[in-house]
C-alpha cells in the first residue's frame, strides 16, 4: 500500500480531536491509523494522546518491539502462541493489556501466565448494545451485557491468580460508528438519530452501574474506556470514562 498524508490536515484533526476530547485522555485506535510513523506523531502532540488500541495481540507485539507502550488488545484471543507473546513482552516490563469477556478466555491467559510466574492485565469488554421491541440495537461484541453477567464475571476471574481485572472497555457502536447523515437514508436518517439520543443515557448507566460495582468489589481500573470519533462529545460527560478510543477522526 502506498499513499499520502497532507501534515498539516492531519495536525488540525488531531487539534480538533483534542478540543472535542474535553479532559479526557485520547487512545489511538490502530485499525484505522495502521502506520507506526503516523501513530508517534499523534503520540509526541500532547500527554492527553495515551496508549493504543490494537487490533490484534500480533500487532500489540509488534508495536512494542517498535517502541511503544500501553498497548490494550481490542479482541478476545484464544491462541496460545499470541498469548504467550504478549506474556514475554509483559515480562520485559511493558504494559499489553489482553481483552476478555468469557471465563476461557480468563483461564487460559492465567494458565500461560502462571507458568511463568507473572500476572497478566486484563480488560473486560462490556457490550454497550441496547434492545428494543423487535430491534437489537449495536453490535454483538461481549458476552457481559450488564451488571448481573459482570457479575458473574467477577466471580471467576476471582479464581485465576495468574491475571489481575487492570481495565474495562464498552464501546457504543451503535453510537461512535453509525452513520446518520447519509445523502440517500432519508427517513432512516432520523430513525437513527433518535435512537441514539434515547440510547446515550442508558449507555452512560450500564457503564456507571458496572464501574461502581467493580470498584466495590476492590478492583483499582487502570482505565475506562469508551466511544469513538462519531460519540465523543457524550461519552466524555460521563464521569466514570477515562479515556476514548479514536481512529478514523485522525483521516477524516
């Protein structure tokens, strides 16, 4: 692949990104800036730019050997070589965070983990999706949809020694990505709107109600991270939020 970036066009997005970003701390998501020169840039900007989304533990790896840190897995992974990977670079001291929402992925990070003699960071994925009659609003992404599956969650990561609760991610799909303003939507168009504003408050409460409770239960969060380029305005009013995950905003 080959192709150009205008500098100065991509300084005023991250400028803009930051102005819309309010307080909170900015995660570069790689899937969208597949480019490490492009990834140090954003990163050398301002101290609010911290940390990346990977799109894969292969690409966690390779970012570290690059250089980089604070490196949070966007995907669950059950491959043992992937793993293993991710445990040496944790050995080496750099912080890969490893994606979960199923008591497999938890037992087999912690049996990998536990061979060595390490505990790995984790992150739950708490799915942001909302139903309604009829319609499933979101994507599928986790299998811990609420405070009673967190829960639940909780409860078996208590027996795996080898990892440690560090972060929790929910992204609201249905809001960051879903377009609404297509020329040839029509009608959709403000279907879509107004779904999104009746979801952005149940949204915020799932994430509250399952910070709190992680809280209670004596997990200290690395990070709490939520939305994408289309959801920053509502995602940084919430409180509980300390980072938001952007990618495409940085070519838009």
């Amino acid at each position: 692949p080959f192709a150009f970036v205008d500098m100065d066009l991509f300084q005023r997005n991250c400028d803009d990104i930051l102005n819309r970003a309010g307080s909170k701390r900015i995660r570069i998501a790689s899937k969208s800036v597949r480019c490490p020169y492009l990834l140090q840039t954003i990163l050398d900007q301002s101290l609010q730019f911290q940390g990346i989304m990977c799109f894969s533990p292969k690409e966690a790896v390779y970012l570290s050997q690059a250089g980089f840190d604070d490196l949070l897995v966007a995907y669950p992974t059950m491959s043992d070589e992937d793993i293993d990977a991710v445990i040496h670079e944790t050995l080496l001291g750099k912080k890969i965070y490893l994606m979960t929402d199923h008591e497999q992925h938890v037992l087999k990070i912690h049996k990998r983990a536990s061979k060595l003699g390490i505990i790995q960071p984790v992150c739950l994925d708490l799915d942001m999706s909302i139903e309604y009659p009829a319609l499933h609003f979101g994507v599928l992404r986790s299998k811990v949809t609420g405070i009673k599956s967190a829960r639940n969650y909780l409860n078996f990561i208590r027996k795996y020694p080898g990892v440690n609760l560090k972060g929790l991610m929910g992204y609201e799909a249905q809001i960051a990505g879903l377009g609404d303003s297509a020329s040839n939507n029509g009608i959709k168009n403000g279907i879509i709107r107004r779904l999104k504003k009746r979801a952005i408050p149940a949204v915020a409460a799932r994430r509250a109600e399952v910070c709190k409770m992680i809280k209670e239960e004596g997990h200290e969060l690395d990070f709490v991270n939520g939305g994408g380029t289309g959801s920053m305005e509502s995602t940084r009013e919430e409180p509980q939020v300390t980072e938001i995950a952007v990618g495409s905003g940085f070519y838009s």
